[in-house]
C-alpha cells in the first residue's frame, strides 16, 4: 500500500512539473503552434533549442521543423 501512495506521489509530481513548463517563447520562433499538440520530448527538444547559442535564424528554422 504504501508503495501505491509513493508511486501515485511521483507521478502526479512529474505530471505537474511538465504542466508546468513555460512555453510562451515557442510563440516567439513558431507562432499559431499549439503546444499542447506536441510530445514532452519534442517540447523539451524545442526549449533546449531557444535556449542554445545558435542564432535567432537558426533557432528559428529548426523550431519551425520540429513542430511540422
């Protein structure tokens, strides 16, 4: 039992740090994209690329075929 509750635990605390991930700079670099569409991994994968040290085209293009 007391492994249910600590499980249940864990996975409602995954759920809510991914809930609360901010997206609004994929706005930015692919505007009408709606996010919730998109996998965790992809998401994940597009913030890694705004955050890098590519240039705004780059980061830009990428971004755009990600969410494709």
């Amino acid at each position: 039992m007391k492994t249910l509750i600590a499980t249940t635990a864990l996975v409602l605390t995954a759920f809510s740090a991914s809930a609360m991930v901010d997206t609004s700079a994929i706005e930015q670099y692919a505007p009408n994209t709606d996010v919730s569409t998109l996998s965790d991994a992809t998401v994940n994968t597009i913030l890694s690329v705004i955050h890098s040290g590519d240039s705004e085209g780059e980061k830009r293009a990428t971004i755009q075929a990600l969410v494709k």
